[in-house]
C-alpha cells in the first residue's frame, strides 16, 4: 500500500520512473511550494517534458491524473503551512472581514492587469459575427457560464448555456464554423471541457476561453485567450475570489460588447426588461 505523503511516495517510487518521468519528479521535489499553483503544461514545460510525461508520472505513482496529485501534494504538507497558504492566518472577526475583502478585489486587479486587448476584442468580435454563442463550463465555473448566458440573453438572443456534460459534447459537435463556444474552466484542464473543445474544434466552430493559465490542454484549441486572477490551491477548488475574477471578464465583455452594438443593445435590453415588469411587485 502506497504511503499517503506523496512526496514519500515519489521517492519510494523513484527507480520506478522513466527518463522524463525522473525530470518531472526531480522538478517538484525541489520546488513543491510552486507546483501547487502550476497547471500540467507549465510543469512540463518547466520540466522540458511533454504534457503526456507528467500525466505519465502521476500514473506511475497510482493517481487518476494531475488534479489528484496536487490535491496530494498539498495534504502532504504540514496542517499548519496547508492552513497558511490556503487562507492565511487571521485571529479576529475584523481581519477575516479584511482577508477576504482583500483577496476578492485582488482577484479583479489581477484580471485587469492580465487583460489583452487585442484578444478581447477578438472575442467581441467572435460574438457579434457567431450565429449562436454558447458558454460551457463544469462544477463551479458552470455557474460562472450560465450567469454569462443571464447576462447577455437581456441584449441578445443567441446565447445559449447547457449544463449537463454529455450534452455539451453533442451541442458542440452539431456546431459550424458560424458558431462560438466560450469554456470558462479555472485550470483549463478539466476532462470534459477539453472534449468540448475537440469536438468544436472537429466541427469548425470558433473557441474562445476564460482561464487562469496562459498554457494549458484547453489554450491549445482556443482561438482567444482571457487570463482570469486569483491562486487556487487544489483544495480551495471553486473558490469565491477565482469566481469574482471570471464574473469581471464577463462583465467586461458584456459592456463592451453593448458599448460596440448600442442601438440593438439597447432596444434588446429595453424589450428583455419590459418582459418581466410586471413579475414585480
């Protein structure tokens, strides 16, 4: 049975690992602190492995995949470091309050200086030329997309949000080059949006993406590019601050977007509104 410390176990499994397997684990023995917060391509390109090697390494070491190992990686750590880097130390009401005020206007500063304009306004641009946009995402970013549907559905109708996985997968296979798919995936290496992309990419439709790492499975098939802030750690998954840095990118496309097609934004926005008035007391 393998030990639960998994840097005992990289260790104990050491002669067990290939070349580039060995490049890997000599890598994160020596910068653990770091991989936490890497996604699988900055590893191995840190590595100057491929992404197969890493996902190679963890399977050597009995582990579904990378999420799991740096799920790993970080419970290996001590409690009292976990604690400290996953929401820092705090002993009043008043400086939780400030932590977590600090980390979520820290997520949308970050999200502002990583901004690049010119993919923003290829994304704009994708949505105002595409005869049907979908926003896909899973777990906690699938929130992040259907509120992005809510949002644009009151200035145009061709949004469109699904839920389930297995009808993401079929939605995206039915579409055309008319179309554009926007994953919003934290990590960009979620298995299910990365089977999206390679069905709309098979497809011919346009993808474009909301994600922290610049280098990921999900970049590679994306047409567009927004880096989200915010550092997650593998047990703060769907953390609020991650959440708040893509809701502003979103935002931001959704007033640019508008700002780019007034009169019909406008007009759209003045019917979606009318709509519901009267659901109101």
């Amino acid at each position: 049975m393998y030990n639960s410390n998994i840097i005992l176990q990289i260790q104990s499994t050491y002669n067990q690992f290939t070349k580039a397997e060995k490049r890997v684990a000599d890598y994160v023995l020596k910068n653990k602190q770091e991989v936490l917060y890497m996604s699988i391509t900055d590893l191995a390109d840190s590595c100057e492995v491929g992404d197969t090697s890493v996902y190679r390494f963890c399977r050597t070491l009995r582990l579904q995949g990378y999420q799991e190992f740096k799920m790993k990686l970080l419970l290996s750590q001590s409690e009292t470091e976990h604690v400290q880097n996953a929401i820092g130390f705090m002993q009043d009401d008043d400086s939780i309050a400030r932590k977590v005020m600090e980390s979520n206007i820290g997520a949308i500063r970050e999200s502002y200086m990583l901004i690049d304009k010119k993919n923003l306004n290829k994304i704009v641009k994708m949505i105002e030329g595409a005869r049907r946009v979908y926003f896909f995402g899973i777990g906690d970013s699938l929130l992040v997309a259907e509120e992005a549907r809510n949002k644009f559905l009151r200035i145009t109708e061709k949004v469109v949000c699904i839920s389930d996985p297995h009808m993401q997968s079929m939605a995206a296979a039915m579409t055309t080059e008319q179309d554009l798919i926007i994953i919003i995936s934290y990590s960009g290496a979620t298995k299910d949006n990365i089977h999206v992309a390679k069905e709309a990419r098979k497809a011919g439709a346009k993808i474009a993406c909301i994600t922290h790492f610049k280098k990921s499975p999900l970049t590679a098939y994306s047409d567009a590019i927004l880096l989200c802030g915010a550092e997650e750690s593998p047990l703060e998954g769907g953390s609020m601050s991650a959440r708040i840095g893509q809701l502003y990118l979103i935002d931001l496309l959704y007033q640019e977007y508008y700002t780019k097609n007034y009169e019909i934004s406008r007009e759209n926005r003045r019917k979606t509104s009318s709509a519901v008035v009267e659901k109101l007391f």
